[in-house]
C-alpha cells in the first residue's frame, strides 16, 4: 500500500530563488566541464586553474540555496544547516586539493582529506536528523533493513573490495581511504532505503534523488579506487560530472517542499529480496578471502546470514500463527465443533466441486427457558452435551458444526433423501434421552430442517436459507424433521421477485379497485359496496388479492397498497354521485394502518379534496386490531367517528369475539364471516349463532351484513332471520368500476330477486 501525501504551500520566495539559483549551478557543472574538456583537447595544462575556478562558482551556489531553505524553513533548520557544514567540507577539500595540483599529481592521500572525511560525517547526519521520528519501527522491518544492507555490503564486497585488492598498489591507510569512500556512499545509499522501509523518510521523490545521489557519489569514488594508479589524484572530466550531479541532487531534494503524508500500512520486502541478500552472504564466505580482505568481507556477510535467519524464524512463527488463528476463526468456542464460518466454506467447495451435498438445520425446541431457568452455565452445558449427542447419532464422514446459540448444522454427502431422514430420526432420538443437568433430568426436544443442495444452487446462502426454512416448517408442523418443500417457503426467489413487481405495479398505476355489491335483505336494493383490491399484472393478467397480500406484507408495501385502494375508492365513490349513484363504500383497513399515524389523515384529506360526505364511508376493521392496545383502538374509533366516518367489524366470529369491546366502541356495522353463513340452512347450531348474533346487533343499535352468501336457502334464511344486508357470488361478483355502473342501473330497473339458476351466470 502506498502511502497518500499533500504538498504544503511553498514559500513564495524559496520558490522564486530556486527557479532562479538551480539552472545556474546545472550550468556552472556543464561549463566547467566543457571548459576543462577544451583545454585537455587542445593540449594545455590549466585544467586544475579552470576547475578551481567552477569550484568557486559552483558551491556557493548550492551553500546559498541551502542557506535559503534553512531561513525559510525553520522545522528542517538543524538539519539543512548539518548538511551545508558537510557540503561547504567538500568544497573546501576540493579547492584544496586542486590548487595545491598547480598542474601536477599530488600523492593520495593529501593533506585536505581529512575534510572529506569531515563532509561524510556531516551527510550522514543529514540523513538521520532530516527524517520524521513519530512513528514506529517494528522488528521486521530493522531486520529487512540489515538483511538489504549486508546483502548490498556482500556484493559491493564481491564487486569492489576484491578487485581493488587485486589491481591497486595500496596497502594500509592509503587503501583503507580508498575503499572507504565507495563503501560510505553505498551505506549512507541504504540508510535511506532503510530509513524509506521504516516510513521515517515518507517523501519517494525525495528518497530517490537522495539515494541516487550517492550512487553517483559510489560511482565516481570506485572508478578512483579502481584506476591502477590509485596513488595519485588523477581524475576525469566524467568523476568531476558524477560528483558535481551527486551534490546538485542533494541540494535539489532538500529544497523540495515539505509533504504532510498520511501513513500507509508497512510493507515487508519480498522474499526475493531476502533470499538474495543470503546467497550473496554466502558466495562471499564461499570465496575465503585472505586476511586482509576478510577485515572488510566476513563481518557483513556472517550478519546478513544471522539477520536471514531471525527474518525466517519470524516468518515461520507469524505463519504458525496464522494458521492456529485460521483453525480458532472456524472453531466454536464452546463446543469445539466447526462454526458457522466454517459450515459456509464447506458449502461454497462443495457446491464449486458439483459434489452431492445435503444440508441438515437443527434448533433446539424451549432452549430459551433452560436459559432462563437455570442460567446460562447450565445452558452451555446443554449446549456442549447436545453436541455430543449428535456426534455420536451419526457417522464420523458426517459433518456437525454449531452456527451459534442454540443452532446446529449437519453437512452430509448424499441426495438421498430417505437417508436424510433416517439420520435425522437417529439424532432427533439420541437427543430425546434425558439429559441431567444441575441435578435435573432435561430432554433436549429439537426440530430439524433438511434440505439438499441441487445444482443450480447459486451460493451457501441459499443453501442456509432453504434449510432455515424447512426447519421452522418442521417445528409449526410438530413433525420434528421437515424436506424443505418449495410451495411453503414465503421467502422463495419467486415470491421475492412478486414483491418488487408489485412495487413497480404501484408505481406504475397497475393496481384496481373492483366493487361487490351489497343488498338490503328486505328490498334486494343495492345499499352499499365493498372495495377489493386486484393487480392487473402486465404478463399474469388480473391476480387476486389472495396471491399478492402475503408479498406485500412481508415486502413493508402494505402502508402504500392500502393508500392507493383509499384513494381510488374515493375518487370512485364521488364519480358516482355525480352519475346518480349514491350508495356507501367499504374499505378494508388492516390494524397496522389504523392504528399507524399515516392512514388516517390521508384518508381525511382525500373525503376533504373530493368533497365526500365522510359517512359514505365505512371502514372495515379486523378483531385483531383491539387485541394489541385496545385503549389506542379506542380513541382512534372515537377520532373516525368524530370526523363521520362508519365502522365495521370485518370477519365476526372467527377471532376472538369479546363482547366488552362491542359494548364500548364507537361501532356502527357487523359483518358476519362467511364461515358462518354458508351452512346456515342446515345446520340447526350455525342458525342458532347467527340468530343470536343478529339480535345482539340490532339491541345495540347495529347494523348487521352478512358475506359470503352463495345460494338461495342460505340466502332466504338469513332473510327470515332478520338480517340487514347481504353480499356474495349468489348475488353479484366483484367487478370493475365502470362494469359495476351498469350492473347498478340494471339490477335496479329490473328490480331482480336471484336464483340458484343464476349463480353459475355470477360466478
């Protein structure tokens, strides 16, 4: 990962300063050199007097630069000013030297080379002093940075020390000068690679112009300790070009601006690297220098081999550690069994392998008031003997793993499904022997879930799902163990993909509102009209609420479902008074929505914009809605009733029919369910409850309907009973808005009483 930086704003006047100062010393370096390349060409002696004379030029340039970055740049000063001391040495050692030529060769080593000495010491503390000490610097990375800096030291040892030895005439001092200059570049060149892996030098541009520096700096100072005659100052237009650009590059990143850097994550060096770096170490100790060269070439090989090792065991303890940490990220702490982590990658290989794989999903049945009862120990303990219960109920190819809580998970490879049952039963029945925990005897009661991974299956996922719901089919049905069976699952892709037509159907004004009638009993006139709500799907055609309702629910489309019918049947409801139909509407209303803080006052603006009477409405409301907060329920009913709004009690008889509430709600009209209608001219015991059911409405001042009539006896029945409104097939289908205008006008003009012949012709 690469470190992310921003450039600070450069002073103005740095800025303008080095556009000005640094062409100038570029050009000083190439006019010297040309100059000193003309004289040598045409045969004269004043080489040292015309490089003399660039020296002077050229180093108070690049001393002024640095001086200007240390005023303008006060955070850096110590550092820049070390570097100017260091530069200024140089320079000093270099005029020195070549004016004490006057034209000749001077011994190596001259008196000015303890000043070049001096100007080493002062890079290398540039080096550590420049660099941002707040963060920290791991093991790792100290060894990587030994491992690159023997590794390095070996081959410069391979590449210089040895043929240096071999071609030069020095011995002692003079050559120890002669090598120590090339080795000092190439160490201060990995002090900043270093300093670069343990991210206290953030800035890469920087690093690199530095780094290259002293590699020139290494180039220019072997080719002198590689020339045979070594003994005297003898130098090329070329060195003179490496040293000079070596400087410029220096002085030129340290005037860079500074960079606010936000740190990476650290990065290790690549094996290569390391493996490098060793064999190096080794091809140095394998070439068994003599005693003089062995001063320069064993130690940084025997501490690269030493650095290579510990870098190793690292690697080796780290990857231990991710392995034993891999096995604990798929282990249960609990129960030792795989988790859920694990079950998901045997899944996934599995169904990547086309292998035949069933999934089998355990839960234990009243887990929570062992919890609850006794405590969580005690819970743990059921856990951890439940799961070897089911270890031992199947066999050992058979794979068991605890997803969490009180959730276990069977992996076996096979199809067969009346083996999957049969394991199942075996599993069901080494839990139900008694369990005996803190002196109580517990039976582990469980339900399983099976299902089998096909192909086609898209994911794991699926997999758990699917499993997920066969075994909550199985604990609704009692049956212990459950096949998932695809025409129960209510969260199915096909079921999933319904939800979201159903929200393009709302946007797009797919949905209707059909009408069925409702007639007086006594006169067979039309007296009001229930709302049904239908889907014209673009593909399915016309889709009965019945398919559509439970998708909605779960998909949270209910709220905006309800809105769209109230709307439309209001608009309805004013289209037909104004065409001289003037009959009531009913609207189903399910509690969410009446006991919601968004229905209702939608429902009044829309009777407010349409200029509805609010009585032509009736709002038909289930029993279940006064079982949650009855006190609400109450005051909402009082709220409709304050604004003139009708309420029935939708589906009578079949909830949980309390009286108290038919005694203290604002209600206006009962609808008595169709399954106690339909065998009304039978049986003698329905007869009896609708009876009662209509006296018990008309003492309380209540208007009576009664659904779902579907032939003549029942129809003639109800009437001789007293009822007040009937509705169903017998009597009218539901049916679209402009279709139930005409159906109006002709039942009224014919003034029609059906008959059974009639029923099939409505259906």
């Amino acid at each position: 990962m690469t470190a992310a930086r921003r450039p600070t704003r450069t002073t103005p006047r740095l800025a303008t300063v080095q556009r000005i100062v640094a062409p100038f010393s570029w050009a000083v370096v190439v006019a010297g050199l040309v100059l000193n390349g003309v004289t040598q060409l045409t045969g004269g002696s004043s080489t040292p007097t015309i490089l003399l004379g660039t020296l002077v030029v050229f180093f108070p340039l690049l001393l002024v630069r640095l001086v200007l970055v240390a005023v303008l740049q006060p955070a850096r000063r110590r550092a820049v000013v070390v570097l100017l001391a260091a530069i200024a040495c140089w320079s000093l050692g270099s005029m020195w030297i070549n004016s004490s030529l006057g034209g000749s060769t001077s011994e190596f080593p001259a008196d000015g080379e303890w000043l070049f000495m001096l100007s080493y010491l002062g890079l290398a503390g540039y080096l550590l002093l420049d660099v941002d000490r707040r963060h920290s610097k791991p093991a790792r990375a100290w060894l990587d940075i030994v491992i690159i800096c023997g590794g390095t030291a070996c081959l410069a040892s391979l590449l210089l020390v040895s043929p240096v030895r071999a071609v030069s005439h020095l011995d002692g001092i003079p050559l120890l000068l002669a090598l120590i200059y090339p080795l000092a570049d190439l160490t201060l060149a990995l002090l900043v690679l270093g300093q670069s892996l343990l991210q206290t030098r953030m800035d890469h541009a920087k690093s690199w112009m530095i780094g290259t520096a002293f590699v020139l700096l290494a180039c220019a100072d072997s080719g002198f300790a590689l020339r045979g005659a070594a003994s005297t100052y003898d130098f090329g237009n070329f060195s003179y070009a490496l040293w000079g650009g070596a400087f410029l590059l220096i002085v030129s990143a340290t005037c860079r601006p500074s960079q606010i850097v936000i740190r990476a994550v650290p990065r290790s060096v690549g094996s290569p690297v390391l493996v490098g770096a060793g064999v190096l170490a080794l091809a140095t100790l394998a070439i068994r220098p003599d005693d003089t060269l062995a001063t320069y070439m064993l130690p940084p090989a025997v501490l690269t081999l030493t650095a290579v090792a510990a870098r190793m065991a690292l690697a080796l303890r780290d990857a231990n550690r991710a392995t034993e940490a891999f096995a604990l990220s798929q282990t249960d702490d609990l129960t030792k069994l795989p988790n859920r982590r694990a079950v998901r990658a045997w899944l996934s290989g599995g169904l990547a392998a086309r292998r035949p794989m069933a999934l089998m999903l355990l839960d234990l049945d009243g887990f929570k008031e062992i919890n609850d009862s006794l405590g969580h120990r005690a819970g743990d303990t059921v856990l951890t003997m439940v799961a070897v219960r089911i270890r031992e109920a199947v066999d050992p190819w058979v794979r068991v793993a605890r997803l969490g809580g009180d959730e276990f998970a069977i992996i076996v490879d096979s199809t067969d499904e009346i083996e999957l049952m049969e394991i199942a039963r075996r599993v069901l029945a080494e839990l139900a022997q008694p369990l005996l925990v803190e002196g109580i005897e517990i039976s582990a009661a469980a339900s399983i879930g099976v299902t089998v991974a096909r192909a086609g299956t898209a994911d794991g996922s699926e997999v758990l799902r699917r499993a997920d719901v066969a075994m909550y089919q199985a604990k609704n049905s009692g049956l212990g163990a459950a096949l998932y069976d695809a025409e129960l699952d209510e969260f199915s892709r096909s079921r999933l993909q319904l939800a979201e037509e159903l929200r393009k159907g709302l946007s797009d004004g797919q949905i209707e509102v059909w009408y069925q009638p409702q007639l007086e009993a006594a006169t067979m006139q039309v007296a009001g009209l229930e709302a049904l709500v239908r889907w014209r799907h673009p593909t399915q055609g016309v889709i009965s609420p019945v398919s559509f309702l439970p998708a909605a629910r779960r998909a949270g489309l209910m709220a905006r479902l309800s809105e769209v019918v109230a709307r439309q049947a209001v608009r309805d409801l004013m289209a037909r008074r104004e065409a001289g139909i003037d009959v009531r509407v009913a609207i189903n209303c399910a509690p969410p929505e009446l006991l919601g803080p968004t229905f209702l006052p939608m429902l009044y603006a829309v009777l407010a914009a349409e200029d509805v009477p609010a009585d032509q409405l009736v709002l038909e409301v289930t029993e279940d809605s006064f079982l949650a907060d009855p006190q609400h329920t109450r005051e909402v009913l009082l709220e409709l009733r304050s604004h003139g709004v009708q309420v029935a009690i939708d589906d009578y008889g079949t909830g949980f029919s309390s009286l108290a509430y038919l005694r203290n709600l604002p209600v206006q009209e009962l609808k008595i369910d169709r399954a106690l209608i339909g065998n009304v001219a039978d049986d003698a015991r329905s007869r009896m409850i609708v009876a009662s059911t209509i006296q018990l409405a008309h003492a309380l001042e209540m208007r009576i309907v009664a659904e779902g009539v579907e032939n003549a006896a029942d129809l003639a029945e109800l009437v001789a009973m007293g009822i007040d409104a009937v509705q169903g097939y017998h009597l009218a289908r539901p049916m679209p808005s402009g279709e139930l205008n005409r159906w109006v006008r002709d039942w009224t003009r014919s003034d029609h009483h059906p008959t059974d012949t009639d029923t099939e012709e409505l259906r």
